[in-house]
C-alpha cells in the first residue's frame, strides 16, 4: 500500500499544475513533440521543460528524442491509478451516505409512530 501511494502522491503532484494539466490533457489526443507542447505555455522553453521533466519523472508521459525533436506520448496506464482511487473514494463515500439515509429514514419512521 505505501508503495502504491507513494506512487498516487507522485501522479497528483504532477497533476497539480494547471501546465501539466494542459500537456495531459493535449497528449490524450496523440503524441506530440515538446515544441509543439510549449508553443501554447506562457513561459520559455526551458521552464516548460522542467514540466515536462515532472510529468515523465512520476510516469504520466514518456518522452522520446529523434535528431533535434523530442516526442512526448501519454502513459495511459499510469493514470489509471488516479482512476482506481478515485473509484474506491466513490465506492467508500457512496456506502457512508446510503447508511446515513437509512439512519435517517429508520430514526424518522421511530418518531412518527
């Protein structure tokens, strides 16, 4: 389980950022060089690339170099893990509030007869 969050902390603090964001969200329709990533981000090349660098340090994107052009692609798998979590908190907080309506609806039937 730690090794599984320290994973999850990763993937959400790349997330974070609303730069990274925009990469993730532009890669999910295909691969795409870096150039092209920056060419929409308020910020130089190299401060764009230290988002790139977060992004591929905790495995949400892979990076790949040919010649002079760096191709960015999406790891889908590893946002999987953000998706997994996110089911299990639904699936957590669903159950608590189906018991606190039927703690609701049995208390108020008590009081009504």
């Amino acid at each position: 389980m730690a090794q599984c969050s320290t994973g999850l902390d990763g993937v959400f603090l790349a997330l974070a950022d609303p730069t990274r964001r925009a990469v993730i969200h532009r890669l999910g329709r295909g691969p795409t060089s870096v150039g092209e990533l920056a060419r929409h981000a308020p910020m130089t090349l190299p401060s764009f690339m230290k988002h790139v660098r977060v992004l591929e340090s905790n495995g949400l994107i892979r990076t790949a170099k040919s010649g002079r052009v760096r191709t960015c692609e999406l790891n889908r798998q590893r946002l999987a893990l953000v998706a997994d979590w996110l089911e299990e908190q639904r699936s957590l907080w669903s159950d608590r509030t189906d018991r606190l309506e039927q703690f609701v609806t049995e208390f108020e039937e008590k009081t009504t007869t």
